[in-house]
C-alpha cells in the first residue's frame, strides 16, 4: 500500500513537473484562502494547485465538501479524482491544514473554494408538454394572456442557462400573417395587430401554436431545444358598443339615472368616459361597474344628440382595447311655443292682384323637434285693420301659411295699408304674429335711359379685373322703392365671353359696368356692347319695353404685349435610360398671344444630356442617359418671343428614364471579418449578401450564385437562400490555419444577364469566445524554435535526475518531500 501510495504520488509530480506547475509562484504557493475556476466535465486526475508547507508542518489534511473526488496529497497536491458536475454542486468549500509529524496542527485550516464553472450539458425542458389558454376577440395586442415556461439546469448567468422562446407553426396561418407573437425571453404569449383585428371565433374558433425554446440565448447553431404545443381557444368580445340610447328631454326622474352599460371581458377592468366634443358641460359619468348614467336633465334645444366614448384601462392604467363609442338621442317634448319671424312681417300687393295670388308666406319657428307634432303650426287670421272696404280680404292657409287676396283687388287710393293679427299655434301653445300689407302701385312704367349711346370707350387689355369702367343711368316713373321702379341692367349683346357685368345702386339705380374677366385684344378687339334696364316686377298686361330702354357704346380694347404661354405647366416624357445618343426624347409647345415666332432653349441641364430644337420645341439626348445618376431628370424649358419685347416664360420639363440591366452585381459590403474556428468539428457556413445598382421589382432581385473556380468545388459550395443572400459551407473540415480566397459567381437573371465574379476571404483561426484569434509574427523576446527545443532537453534531464533521487529516498523509506512551487489564483486542468 505504501509503495501504491508512492508511486500515486510518483505520478502526479511527474505531471505536475512535466506540465510546467512546478515553476515557483504560478501554481504553487504557501498555504492561505483560495479561489479556484474548474470546468465541469474536464477529465479526472488534474492537478489543482500545490501547497507550500513550513516546518515543522511534514503534511497536508483537506476536509470540507470533498464528496470523496478532492485529494491532497502529502507533498500538497491537491487534485481531484473524478470529473465535476455544477448541476451537482456548484461550490465545493474546503478546508487544508498542515500537520507535525504527530499529526497536530501546525497552520490552518484555510478555506480553498472551488467553483465548478458551467458548460452547456443541460438541454432546456418546457415544464409543460402541452399548454391551453382562451383569449377574447379584440384583445389589445401586445397584452399576454399566457405564459409558457421552461427551465435548463445549466447556469442562467451564462449563455448556457439563457433561454429564447420562438413561435415555430401557428395552425391555421390565414394569409401567412402571424396572429400570435411571444416574447421570446418570458414566453409571454400575445396578439398582434393583425390578430386583435381578425381573430373572429364565428371563422376559427381555436388555433394551435408549436412554440420552441433554444438555450445559448438561440443564437448558436448548436443550442438545445425543445418544443411544446399551445392550444388557444377564441372566445367573443363582449367589450361591444351598446345599442344608441334615447332619453326624454326635461326629465323630472331623480338624477342620476343609468341609461346603458359597457362590460369589459375579464373582472378588474377601470372605466371611464371620454368627451368627444369637449362640451363645456358633460352630463355623464360612469362606475366601475361600467354603467352609464346621466347626471342631470338635458334640453334638446340646447343639444339634441351627444357621443362620447366609453374607455375600459388595467391597473397600470393602459387601454385594454379600443374605446367605443355612446350615442345619446335627446328626445322632444312640446316645450317651446312657436315664434314669429320678426315684431312685424311687410308684405307687398300691387293694385291690380288677381284674386287667389299669393301675398307673402308668414314663417314662424317651433323651437321642438321638426316635423314632429310639437312642432306642427297652425296659422288664422284673427283681426284685419282697416275692415275697408269690407272684413276679409284675406285668408291664410293653415299649415303654410301662405296669405292669398280673398275678395277682391286692393286699390292703393281706398287704403295704401292694412295691418293683419295672425294667430300661431302648436298643439299646446298660442302665439300672435302681426302682420303689414302695403298696397303698391302697379309696374306700368317702363326704364328709360338718359341717353341711348355713351360712346366710345378704349381700355389696355390689361384693365384690373373689378375695375369700374363706366357709369349708365335710367329712370322709372313708378312708385320710388318698390319692385316696379327697380331697376337691373343687363348686357344683351357684344360680350358672349361674360368680361363685363353691371352693378345696380338699389337707392338710385345708378348702372356700373364692371370688368369681370380679363379683356383680351387677341380675341376681342372691339366690342359693340348693348344694356338693357328692367325692372324685377312684370310689368303690367299690355306695356313692353322698347328703344328708351336699350343703351349701347363702343369698347375698344388695345393691345398689350404678353409673354408666351405653354400648353401645360409640366412636359413628360419617358425613354430607357440606354437610347442612342441623337434620339428625341420629347417636346414643347408654346404660343405668343400676339402671334410672334418662339424660341425654346434649355435651362438647369446639369448634367448636359439634352439639347431642343430652337424652333420646334423638340428635345433630342446628346449625352448616355443614366437612370441610376438621376431619375426623373428635371430641366426648364424657356420659351422667348423672337422680336418684341424678347419676353420669355418657364415651364418643366421631366425625363422620366425606363432601367437597363447595365450593372453587373456586386457584393452588398466589404466582408473582411468573415472567419471559422479552427480545427473545424464539423462542416460550416456563412451567409454573405449581392446587390446591384440596378431598378428592380416589388419583388426585388434574383440572383444565382456558384463557386467560379472548378478548383475549389471539392472544398467550398453554395447555396442560395434567397433572391440576395446565399450560403457558403464548407465540404470537409480538413482546412489549414490561415485566410482563404473563394471566388463566387454572382449571376443576375436580367435581359441581359449580367454576371461577376467577386472574392469572399475566409479565415481558418483559433478562437476563444467567440473571438478570431489570428497568429502574430516574431516578437523581440519570444524563444525561437531552436531555443524552445534546448529548453524542452534541458527540462527532460532534469527530469530524470529528480526521478532518481525519488527513487532512492523511496529505497530508504524516508517519504519525506518538501516540493517548493508557486501561486495562481486560477487552474486551468492539465490534460494525462
């Protein structure tokens, strides 16, 4: 046993000196609290670290949370015998002491902790294998009404502990839109927008999600997963708006009073009203309970309807679904008796009225609801003043209202006026209207001008627009004020384009002509304009207007240059962008009001691709067009009169240029930092992207992608991904430490087809997290190689010497070791 004991011992210096632990302060050092790292899963049988004892200490004791895998050795090895597991324990806290000859303490015990660092050796496990949950239609998106959960026994403070949620299959998918989403760190499963919109339980009740979980945060190709189903089941919304509500006007019911309800789906909800209109008095409120009530009596003269909207929030106050929306219909009660139009209502009747004709219309108001029998009037005649030359002279109609002449005519010399006492009524109210009918003479007079030509006039064919340009008078004999002596000018002859119109002052009947759009010397150079002056009234059977009622003059409109004027503000055209050069690519028109040649020229050409025809307006390419340096291509087209004034105007003129395939594809940036771990374990990929400068479809591109060189097809392949990406992976895993150059054939599919052949660089490096570590050249103070083999025979023969002194203390059963080392705060385990 003691020889076993020995030769155990034997073995592990041999390692512990082999491996470069035996270097004084790195992994050997006196006896005080530790800390060290270890991996789990490392191999068993590594050295952790050597204690330095003083004497008289001769040996080392370690007690604590060994679970019989921690060892220490006399010398002050301490190791561990079997692999470790941080799902069984994560700390190990031990104790080493050192002990005399007799085994009594000589310094200690300190405590050692060992931390069991974590490897992803765990996959994640959903607590359930299948889930259920229900949600109502128009839930408001983003607010979870499940969670899924799944546990990983691996460490959550490391990538290997992290999980992610994702939605994988969601049966039935209507459209390809996703109706549900999940956070994909709590499994906290939700509507979308589209889902709180469409989801309808009449269509599909009940839906099935497949959601999976990654550790390593599922960003690693090679996380653990697992799955589980989700069975949801649709339910109706409740949170509905209620049916329009109708309420009495000036109710006397104690106040308030519930007038309708809102529920939202699940208990808990918070209510409350929103005015729509910001009325400056709101007379509704709301409980928790969600029901409405009116606070006080409404006036439906005041306002006759109200919406407003009912709102339902959680407990942190955020709006569980859309509001919706209350309608309140005031309804009428007779309230209001009926009002005149005004203290006294004139009509007027000319003298010679036919029996039966209408006077006038009283029009009284009702300020309930209309047509409505609240508001439904009834008109009598109750006094006429004088009674000359008898009572009744007239009647109103009952419900219009209309007043008519009952007996006879009226003469103005019998009585020039008569006062009428209308009474209106409602079903439940009375009201007294008054009345004033003048007797008016007849219209038996006809306008006369004062003169039947006022002349010549001349005007610049720029004339503002509502100026005043002459003034015509007429007189009519008939009774001053009244319809039969109003008089209306009217132009009858010489101006079919409506430029001139005539104003009438109504207290002296003074005619204004006017000018109402602007004249023009092209078209209308002279005008031979004729008035005629009437009056609104008929006039009376057997007299007609004639000579003494027309007037005329002469209207000479002089010419005024004008710039030209193009045929349109904006000029378009549309070529492909790889047109010969010399090709008319569009043109312009322009005309010059007083008939001039033009001449068109180009302005803002920047880029000097075009060039017009002086005369014709015609717009040829004297450059390549370029649909990528700029489409649409915007120029200004001058038009100048040749002569004249050399007046000029601008119009636009936009190129609008059709894409050519002209632009080979391209790699969509620099890929420089694109590498593999390397010895590679298994085959591998990585995604790289093509663009090219070229218009394409809503579709976008569709290129096609393949290794260029024959050469390198047994090492590299791709494949495409989609219609811009594509893969590039490795056939074997047999590649060399340094940067590789693959070729890619990049092919466009257009018309033409257009293809290059760019280099993707690919570096085979040593990694530690994550990172590329690429080897560095010759360093000053760096061991050659030659210098590293010395080293390496030097350190073998001393080897072999303290192998034979061991060997010869063993003989003499002496047992006693005193291996001076160094410290190190952490172990990094050596490989047997």
């Amino acid at each position: 046993m003691i020889l076993q004991a020995h030769l155990h011992s034997l073995c592990l210096l041999m390692l512990y000196l082999a491996t470069g632990y035996g270097q004084e302060g790195k992994f050997s050092g006196p006896l005080k609290p530790m800390t060290f790292s270890i991996y789990e899963g490392q191999e068993p049988n590594q050295i952790i670290f050597q204690f330095k004892a003083n004497p008289p200490a001769v040996t080392f004791e370690l007690t604590g949370e060994t679970d019989n895998i921690f060892k220490i050795e006399r010398e002050g090895l301490l190791y561990y015998t079997r692999t470790l597991d941080r799902e069984t324990r994560s700390t190990h806290n031990l104790q080493v002491a050192t002990l005399d000859a007799n085994g009594a303490i000589v310094e200690g015990p300190v405590p050692i902790t060992i931390e069991v660092k974590d490897v992803n050796d765990n996959r994640p496990t959903f607590l359930q294998s299948k889930y259920e949950a229900s949600v109502r239609q128009n839930s408001r998106p983003g607010k979870p009404f499940l969670y899924v959960n799944a546990t990983d026994l691996d460490d959550p403070a490391t990538p290997n502990g992290q999980l992610s949620y994702q939605i994988v299959i969601q049966l039935p998918m209507i459209n390809d839109v996703m109706y549900f989403q999940i956070n994909n760190k709590t499994g906290a499963i939700s509507l979308t927008r589209e889902g709180s919109q469409e989801l309808n339980p009449a269509k599909n009740p009940s839906y099935n999600l497949v959601i999976s979980v990654k550790d390593m945060g599922g960003q690693s190709e090679n996380s653990f997963s697992d799955t589980t189903s989700v069975d949801i089941i649709v339910t109706e919304n409740i949170w509905k708006a209620p049916e329009p509500v109708e309420m009495v006007e000036n109710s006397t019911d104690p106040h308030p009073i519930k007038i309708t309800q809102v529920r939202w789906n699940d208990p808990g909800a918070q209510y409350s009203l929103v005015d729509k209109e910001k009325l400056p008095r709101f007379p509704f409120s709301i409980d928790q309970e969600g029901d409405i009530y009116v606070t006080q009596p409404l006036d439906r003269e005041e306002k006759d309807a109200y919406v407003f909207y009912a709102v339902a929030k959680d407990e942190y106050r955020k709006p569980l679904s859309y509001p919706l929306e209350i309608h309140v219909k005031v309804e009428d009660i007779n309230d209001n008796p009926p009002t005149c139009p005004s203290p006294v209502t004139v009509f007027e009747v000319q003298e010679n009225e036919r029996l039966g004709n209408s006077i006038g219309t009283l029009t009284a108001h009702d300020r309930d609801e209309e047509n409505t029998a609240n508001s439904l009037l009834n008109y009598r005649i109750v006094e006429q003043t004088p009674k000359l030359p008898m009572d009744g002279l007239f009647l109103i109609q009952t419900y219009a209202g209309m007043l008519q002449l009952a007996k006879q005519s009226l003469k103005k010399q019998d009585t020039p006026q008569y006062n009428l006492t209308i009474e209106v009524s409602d079903k439940d109210f009375k009201t007294l209207c008054f009345v004033q009918i003048n007797v008016i003479d007849i219209n038996d007079q006809i306008p006369i001008f004062e003169k039947s030509d006022y002349g010549n006039l001349t005007l610049a064919e720029d004339t503002n627009v509502g100026s005043t340009i002459l003034t015509i008078q007429a007189t009519d004999a008939d009774e001053p004020f009244t319809g039969s002596s109003k008089i209306l000018y009217h132009i009858i002859k010489g101006d079919s384009e409506g430029r001139l119109g005539v104003d009438t002052d109504p207290h002296t009947n003074t005619g204004y002509v006017i000018i109402k759009k602007p004249l023009d010397f092209e078209t209308a150079a002279v005008s031979n304009i004729v008035f005629k002056a009437e009056n609104p009234e008929p006039l009376v059977f057997g007299v007609t207007y004639n000579e003494s009622s027309f007037a005329k003059f002469t209207l000479f409109v002089t010419d005024v240059n004008e710039a030209p004027e193009f045929s349109q503000y904006v000029f378009q055209a549309k070529v492909s962008e790889d047109v010969a050069i010399g090709t008319k690519v569009g043109n312009v028109t322009a005309k010059d009001p007083e008939g001039l040649d033009i001449s068109y020229s180009l302005r803002g050409d920047t880029r000097g691709w075009l060039k017009i025809d002086h005369v014709t307006g015609e717009i040829f390419s004297v450059a390549p067009l370029d649909r990528e340096a700029g489409s649409p291509y915007r120029v200004q087209v001058v038009a100048t009169e040749v002569g004249g004034s050399s007046l000029s105007s601008v119009s636009q003129f936009y190129l609008i240029l059709t894409d050519v395939n002209d632009n080979p594809p391209r790699l969509a940036k620099d890929y420089t930092d694109l590498f593999f771990c390397h010895p590679l374990s298994a085959p591998g990929s990585l995604i790289f992207e093509a663009t090219d400068d070229d218009q394409h479809s809503f579709r976008g591109p569709h290129f096609t992608f393949s290794v260029a060189s024959e050469s390198l097809q047994n090492d590299w392949q791709v494949s495409k991904i989609n219609g811009t990406h594509a893969r590039l992976s490795t056939r074997h895993t047999d590649f060399e430490e340094r940067e590789y150059v693959v070729l890619i054939r990049i092919n466009d599919g257009g018309r033409p087809p257009l293809e290059s052949i760019v280099s993707l660089p690919v570096t085979f490096c040593s990694c530690g997290e994550g990172s590329c570590f690429r080897p560095a050249g010759h360093q000053p103070g760096i061991p050659t190689v030659g210098m590293a083999v010395g080293i390496l025979l030097t350190t073998l023969l001393v080897i072999g010497i303290i192998l034979a002194v061991v060997f010869i203390r063993m003989k003499k059963d002496k047992g006693k070791d005193n291996v001076e080392s160094a410290q190190a705060s952490e172990v990094k385990p050596l490989r047997s």
